[in-house]
C-alpha cells in the first residue's frame, strides 16, 4: 500500500511493521513524531508493545536496554543534543550485545541552536559500538529499520537508523509500505539465546577482570566484523520479497567515471540530479553513497574508485582539527592499495545550509582545477 | 516535474494543504515531495511551503528556488513579501482573493488567477471571518487550475488530511474545484 508520509512517520512504520514490542523514549524536544506516532500506535493497540515514557534520553536507552536485555524487540529514536545525552548508554547497549534499533534525526549540535541538519551529532557516536545506516528517501528509512533489526538480532549489535533532520525528517513523499505478513515472514520474533528472566536467572554487565574484558571486546569486533556480508545477504533476501535492495554503498553511473563524488544521506540524493545534467554535458561523473557508516565499507568504496581519477568526499559534518569525517575513512581505505588516486575533501550544508546540485558543480570545479589534492579542507558556501 | 510555492500565514494550514495536495497526487501515481520551509514561525508570521511533483522518483532534495507556479494562501502577503521571487516566466501565481486579480498589479510576464478561497471557507463554516481556514478551499482550485489530480482523489485527500468538519471541508474543495 502507497501511503505519504515524512521521514519520522517511515520511522514510525519501520517499527510498527517491525513488531517491536517496547518502545521507549523522553517526549520533548528533539523528540519529533516518531515516537508521538508510535505512542498512538501503542493506544490504539494497531501496535502490541509497550510504550514508556521516561524523564531524558538517557533513561530512554536505559530503558531499552532492559527491555532487549528481557528478550524483546526494543525500538527509540532521538536526535542532536538527545542523542549526546545517551552516550554512555550507547557503550552499555553494545558492550551488553542488546540488539535496540534507534532512529536519529541528523541534526546540528547547538550551541547555536539548531533545529537543521548536519551529521555531527551521530558521527560523535562513532566508536560506541552501534551499526550506523544512513538513509536517503523516506522509502528507505523504512526498508531500513525493518532489516535493521534483523541484522543486529543476527549479530547481537544495535543499530541506528539516520536521516537528515527536515530535508527527510519533516518532508512527504510517497512511501511503499510493506504488508504486514510478509514482513512477518522476513523477520521472525527475536529470540535471544540468553535473556534476562527470573526463571533462569544469570547477572549482566558485572565487574568484569582483565582476565575477561579483553575477549569481550575481541567478540564484539569480531562480530562486528561480519556485518558487512550479513547487510548484503540481507538486502537481497529482501530485495527478493520486497523488490528493493539496501546493502552497504549505492552505487550510480561510476562504472566508467572520471570524477566520483563520495556521499551520504540525502546529499547524495541531490547528487543524483547533478550528475544527469553533467552527463549531458559529456562530463563523466558517479556518486558513491555510502549507506552504512560503520562499519566502514572499506571493500567496496575502493573497488568502486579505484578506476576514477580524481574523488571528491562531500562531508556535512567536521571533525575538528582534523577534516571532514568520511573523507578520513576514505583515505584510509585507499591508503596502502591505491596512493596515487586524489582525494579532495569538502564541507558542506553544515546546520541545515542548502546542498542543491549547482553544489555539486562548484566541488566539480574545484576538483578539475588540481592534479592533486591538497590536505586542506575545502568549504563550500561558506561566508568567509 | 512541476514546482510550486505556498505562501501562507502560519497557522492557516499552509502546510497540511500541501500535504493534502501531495496526497492527491500521490493517489493517481505520481511521485511527489512536499515540505515546509522550517524556522521559528509564530502564529500570523509569512510561512512557506514546497511541492514537487513529477511521474519518476523525485532525488532533488534541496529547496526550491525557481517554481513554476506559486500560491498565495493570504492575500495581504502581496503587500509583505515579494510572492514572484525566483518565478518562471510564464508561471501562474494562484492568489486568494476576491478581487479583481488585475488589481493586484502583478508583472504581465505571469498569469494570474484570483480563487475567493475566504469566501468558500466561510460559507461553510470554516473558521471565522476574521481568521477563516482557506487552504481546503485554496486545495481544491489549485487541483483545478493545474490539472494535478481528479475530484475524486482530492476529495479523499481532503478527508484523510482534516482533523475536524469532514464534510465542511469538503464540501469547500469541491465548491473551489468546480468554480475554479
């Protein structure tokens, strides 16, 4: 069934058609009307789960940690400055192996404060130990979350689910939503090998010695590690009952590109409409999008540029000191195998500034005028 | 792909009549994108609103700066904002009003269309004179004026889409497309 809805809503749905069974989440702001859809949901019984209010983000994840911890299927969503207050939970969700699909609403960290996009506030949460996708349409937030939440059942890991805050958040457009049995059919109820109930009972999240810590680590990376051939396994079994494939990167016209722009999120939506009208002008051109975060597809980003001959990262996120955040990662999955291929790097539609694809022409101009790149950053649209 | 601008006030429902025309469309099979232009817009502040439409998946995810046709929810916006920035020659400006729309002095390098939306809504008991709700009834001359979706599609649109008054609103649509 076609049904038009914002991006919160396709995170809504995700999670309804997902059949999560605990939902937790803090009400107020940044909260937006993903959980405002899902606690209706919870009221009207549509969806079978328990709905709990808790006083801050960071009780949310704590919440959803028992509750995964329990055996169910736990869903939340936050964004920006409540995404940061769960930090430390984001540790304890990975480090206990509690599979919680969150969505985040990528916006800008205040201060100033900021109700637009950029991806600083899921990026700081790098290293915690959470699977990142980030999506491009509506549709995909939805195939998102519900193949979200078998990957990390598969692997014990949680995941986030990204979009851009507004440009997806806020925005309609049309969303194929899945039937019902059939998502059943791809995504069975969580069953964990071990959960917390009184009938057997075991501790959780105990000291834990040097004798011990270091193993947990080693699994949890090694784990990890298989996520990139689960995704694609996964995307294709769905892809096959549902007729469209998520995987890692998606690839457009970068088979025989010159230039290859390196994107993600919406801004390699937009990059789409770019390449088209410079193709028609006999440029060669391809955008990379990379959809899932970490773990890093360091395999298939450089197979794919590897024949390029120059690449452009667009990053809307900054780490600072240092550069854009995908442009590193880039750089280091061509370090060692490809030296020679130039990579520029580029900041761009930092706190919700408009990416339109004229953007993309300007980074492309930059990009023609060296034969190699230079470490500096450079930013697009910036009032120097 | 079509691109249009909606001028409104903010709490006019601006944007739920795109999302009411963004479901029409989508009713007939066509891609569309809908979305407010976001700040921190009080009740009687100029908002705005987006909407593409086009018949292949719709990847352009930045603002619109150039529409080819615009909608003027409030007509006292005329004398605020410059409603034609970024407008196409040629483009229609769709105006609320119950004048004349040769009154309004619009460049001649654009068509004009006066739609008396207020006094539909009125009529029907939408809101009060003094703040009447116009965008079921400003929804459904648009639909007619630019041939976007069918009456059967937009009245179900306008169903599924208002919180309250089903039939009023309508009813509204409905006397706007036909009039339209």
């Amino acid at each position: 069934m076609k049904k038009v809805m914002m991006g919160n809503h396709a995170l809504s749905f995700g999670g309804m058609l997902g059949r999560a069974q605990v939902i937790a989440a803090y009400p107020i702001t940044p909260q937006t009307q993903v959980v405002e859809l899902l606690s209706e949901m919870c009221a009207d019984k549509t969806l079978d789960a328990t709905f709990i209010k808790v006083e801050s983000e960071h009780s949310a994840m704590a919440a959803s940690i028992g509750a995964s911890l329990a055996g169910a299927r736990t869903f939340t969503a936050t964004s920006a400055q409540g995404l940061a207050l769960m930090h430390e939970l984001l540790h304890w969700a990975s480090g206990g192996r509690n599979p919680v699909v969150m969505g985040n609403i990528n916006r800008a960290m205040a201060p100033g404060w900021s109700i637009w996009s950029d991806q600083n506030d899921s990026l700081s949460q790098r290293d915690t130990g959470w699977i990142q996708f980030y999506c491009s349409n509506n549709q995909e937030v939805l195939d998102t979350v519900i193949q979200a939440f078998k990957v990390s059942e598969k692997l014990m890991i949680p995941s986030m689910v990204i979009l851009d805050a507004f440009t997806l958040s806020h925005t309609y457009e049309v969303v194929d939503l899945p039937d019902q049995k059939k998502v059943d059919e791809f995504l069975p109820p969580f069953r964990p090998e071990i959960k917390l109930t009184p009938d057997d009972p075991h501790a959780f999240g105990g000291l834990t010695s040097p004798e011990h810590y270091f193993e947990l680590r080693y699994k949890l990376q090694k784990d990890m590690e298989k996520a990139p051939a689960l995704i694609e396994k996964t995307g294709k079994e769905y892809e096959k009952m549902f007729g469209r494939y998520l995987g890692q990167v998606e690839e457009y016209r970068c088979d025989d590109a010159d230039f290859i722009f390196i994107t993600s999120g919406t801004v390699g939506s937009t990059a789409r409409v770019a390449i088209d009208e410079l193709r028609e002008e006999g440029v060669k051109v391809g955008n990379l999008r990379i959809k899932v975060f970490r773990p890093f597809p360091f395999e298939k980003v450089r197979n794919i540029i590897k024949k390029a001959k120059k690449v452009a990262v667009v990053d809307r996120n900054i780490s600072y000191g240092h550069h854009g955040i995908f442009y590193q990662e880039v750089k280091s999955a061509m370090f060692g195998h490809h030296n020679s291929l130039p990579i520029f790097g580029f900041i761009a539609g930092l706190g919700g500034r408009d990416v339109t694809p004229s953007t993309f022409r300007e980074i492309l101009g930059h990009v023609q005028k060296k034969d190699k790149s230079e470490e500096e950053i450079i930013w697009i649209g910036v009032k120097k | 792909m079509i691109e249009i601008r909606f001028h409104g006030r903010g709490g006019q429902g601006t944007v739920v009549a795109s999302k009411i025309l963004a479901d029409a469309i989508a009713k007939e099979g066509n891609y569309v994108q809908a979305y407010p232009e976001f700040g921190v817009e009080r009740r009687g502040a100029p908002v705005f609103a987006f909407i593409r439409i086009d018949d292949k998946p719709i990847y352009d995810k930045s603002r619109i700066y150039k529409p080819d046709h615009v909608v003027v929810v409030d007509p006292t916006l005329v004398d605020v904002i410059d409603v034609t920035e970024g407008l196409k020659e040629g483009g229609m400006i769709i105006v609320n009003t119950d004048k004349n729309p040769e009154e309004l002095k619009f460049p001649d390098k654009y068509k004009v269309v006066g739609v008396n939306a207020t006094g539909i809504a009125v009529k029907h008991k939408l809101g009060t004179l003094a703040a009447p709700i116009v965008n079921t009834s400003v929804v459904g001359a648009v639909v007619k004026i630019l041939n976007l979706a069918n009456i059967k599609s937009l009245l179900e649109a306008v169903r599924e889409n208002v919180p309250m008054k089903h039939e009023e609103n309508t009813a509204a649509a409905k006397e706007a497309y036909e009039k339209a």
